[in-house]
C-alpha cells in the first residue's frame, strides 16, 4: 500500500467548550430505594420473616399493647369508668408512695436483696465455667455439667417447698445437722435475718449451672493455638485461665452484668412471695410483693396506686440500665448498644 493510498483516521473531535461527559453511573442505573431493597430481601427469604411473624405478633400483644394501661397511673382509675372515662390525677399517686412510710423500707429491702445477689451469684457461673473447661475427661465434665444445670429446670414453688421442708423447726433435716452440735431448733423461715441467706444461696443452687452454658459458649471460641503457644512459653494453666480464656468471657459477662443492674429494683416476685410470711415482712417485704397486695390482693384494690408504684420501679431501672450501658462502653469497650 502506497502512502498515496493510504487513509488517515481523522482526529476525535475535541467537545464544545461547556460540555459534560455523560455521567457512568446514570447510565448503570441508580441505586434501589432502602424500602426496595428491603422488598426484594423479604421475597426471597419469606420463609424467614414468616417464622418471624408469630414472636412479632406475640411481643406486640402481650409486650407492648399492656404499656397502653400505664395510663392508669396517672388517674382516678374507675372499673366502671374505664381508662379513658376516669379522672385525671397526674403525679398525684408518685408523690404519695414517695412521700409514705414505706418507701424507704421497700427501696432498702430491695435494693439489698438484689444487690446481695448480684455479688454472690454473678461470679459462680463464671468460675464453673472456667472450671469445667479445663478439665480433660470429658465424660467427667459433662456429668458435672448436667448436675449444675439440672437444677435450673425445676420450678419455683418445687424449691420453695424444699426450702420448707429442709428448714422445719421439727422434722428439718438441717435443723437435726445443727442439733448434733448442740444448736437448738431454729425457725429459719421465720427469722427475717435469714430470709436474705436462704433466698440468695437457694438461687445460686438454682441457676448457677444453667447461666454457665453463656460462658461456656463464649469459651469455645477461643482458638486452640493460644494455649498451646502459652503452655510452650511456660505459662500455668491459672495464667492461661487469666490471660486467654477470661478476656474471652469479658465481654459477654458486661453485657449480663449490665441487664442485672437494670433489674436491680426486680427481684425474683413469685419466690419471695413464697417464702414470706408474717415474721420475715422486716426484710421480705419487696416492691414487687407490695404492687402485688396493695393491687389485686387486698379488700379493696388500689389500681391507680400499684401501676404508679411498678412504673416508678420500671423508670428507675431504664436510667441505671442506660448508665450502666454508658459507663462499661467508656471504660471496658464493651456494650448493650
């Protein structure tokens, strides 16, 4: 080919002055709205969302719809009348249930009773966890694993009648254990020194298998080489239990540790009401136990009264829970939300 008859590729023209390049991104399309997304998820994994649906339903039933009866609290609340149809009252029962004679007593009493608890059972769990995971015949720790656990699954009035019959002035097997050594019968039921003892340690008994399968869990996670890297630099199997299998546990001990604080003013209602009576009132005597009389068991029920008392209750324990989430995310990294 000659040079005469060669074609020359005319040059691209340059764009007018002001011109812009399309935009790449138009032409791909734009991206779907957060609610069309959402659609296109729900279409394919609608057998998810349909298991879903029942516990939505029944939280909103059974957890959310009951909050429109707080209302109560701040009327003259009237069977007859209904919600709506009685008198407003405003603060009028807070300032009187804060302002009675017994409130100092019940926030003592319960207060005490939770936090007496929280420090003797929440580290249980933790160093039977640790304990059982250090240990190498298997068969040996899922025995002990059953027999911590099992306990968990009886019922509560179960165990209160247990505590009665176990501490019977008379026929009590721990009252004849004290008698071979000289102490006389005691009525631990009716001594309101003891009430706390029994309810926390019967508690422990109760839950500290079952709350251990969370550590437990979280143990599994822990990589295998870390210890085998630490018993070749020497390490004991305590500084191992310290250094490697604790830290793993930490976070999830936090967040159980920050839902205690929030339920500091609830304590366990049906067991306290069991194991109460006339004699023990000085330290049984809890809020839950007084919403409960004053509310439905007494002659004439106090509505209004009781739901100002539980949502008092109910208020405290949002604000510890929100301070307890904000104190453990600034000072142990860890977190609720």
């Amino acid at each position: 080919m000659t040079a005469s008859t060669q074609t020359r590729v005319p040059a691209a023209a340059k764009p007018p002055a002001g011109h812009r390049a399309p935009d790449r991104r138009k032409a791909r399309g734009k991206p779907a709205k957060p609610s069309v997304r959402l659609g296109i998820r729900m279409r394919r994994n609608w057998q998810l969302y349909a298991m879903l649906a029942l516990p939505l339903v029944w939280l909103a039933i059974f957890a959310y719809w009951p909050m429109y009866g707080v209302i109560i609290a701040f009327k003259d609340y009237n069977v007859v009348s209904g919600i709506w149809g009685s008198p407003w009252a405003g603060f009028k029962y807070f300032d009187r249930f804060i302002e009675s004679y017994q409130f100092w007593k019940l926030i003592k009493n319960t207060v005490f009773l939770h936090v007496y608890e929280l420090v003797a059972t929440f580290p249980l769990p933790i160093v039977l966890a640790l304990c059982l995971n250090t240990v190498r015949r298997k068969w040996f720790s899922r025995s002990a694993q059953l027999i911590t656990y099992a306990p968990h699954f009886i019922s509560t009035v179960v165990v209160v009648g247990l505590i009665v019959v176990l501490t019977n002035p008379n026929t009590g097997v721990t009252n004849q254990i004290l008698g071979l050594f000289g102490i006389g019968p005691v009525d631990m039921l009716g001594d309101s020194g003891l009430f706390r003892h029994l309810f926390v340690w019967s508690g422990a008994w109760q839950t500290m298998g079952f709350s251990a399968i969370i550590y437990l869990a979280a143990l599994t996670s822990v990589p295998p080489e870390l210890h085998e890297a630490a018993i070749v630099d020497g390490a004991s199997r305590l500084r191992r239990i310290w250094h490697i299998d604790l830290p793993a546990i930490v976070p999830v001990a936090v967040i159980l540790l920050i839902l205690n604080i929030g339920s500091i003013l609830s304590v366990g209602f049906e067991k306290v009401l069991l194991m109460q009576n006339s004699l023990n009132l000085d330290t049984a005597e809890v809020i839950d136990t007084y919403v409960y009389k004053i509310g439905l068991a007494s002659a004439v029920p106090q509505f209004s009264y009781a739901t100002a008392i539980g949502l008092f209750r109910s208020v405290i324990g949002l604000v510890l829970l929100v301070l307890a989430n904000a104190f453990a995310r600034r000072f142990a990294r860890s977190s609720l939300w």
